[in-house]
C-alpha cells in the first residue's frame, strides 16, 4: 500500500510542477493530474516518487506526451 500512495503522491506532483512554478499550484489541480497521471506512470513510473527524476523524465519524453498532459505542461 505504502508504494502505491507514492506513485499516487508522485504522480500528482508531476503534473504540479509542469504547470506552474509558482508554489501555490504545488499541488496540481485534478485536471493537470488527470491530464499527466498515465503518461507519467507509461515513461516516468520508474521515477517515482522522486519529483526531481520525475520531471525530468517527462520533459525527456515529451514528444511521446498525451496532447492533454502536453496542453498543461505548456500553460506554465
């Protein structure tokens, strides 16, 4: 269970630090989770839950990004 709520914790943070810089989105809102959860658990799951890996993970991949995840990323 501990694993899961990592991944689950990981992945919301992902999603918060493509979007904005600014501290008060540290935690996503439920859209960007939704729109990065799957792509972050296909090419990032290894990464997790080291935010730092994490991002830079989904920017490596970025070409490979669903448009919705890549739509929040780029609001940022």
């Amino acid at each position: 269970m501990t694993t899961l709520r990592n991944v689950l914790i990981g992945t919301a943070a992902v999603a918060a630090l493509f979007v904005s810089s600014s501290a008060g989105f540290a935690q996503g809102t439920p859209e960007q989770r939704a729109a990065c959860k799957r792509d972050a658990f296909q090419f990032c799951a290894a990464e997790i839950p080291n935010v730092s890996r994490i991002t830079s993970c989904m920017k490596a991949n970025y070409s490979k990004l669903s448009e919705g995840c890549k739509a929040v990323m780029s609001k940022g």
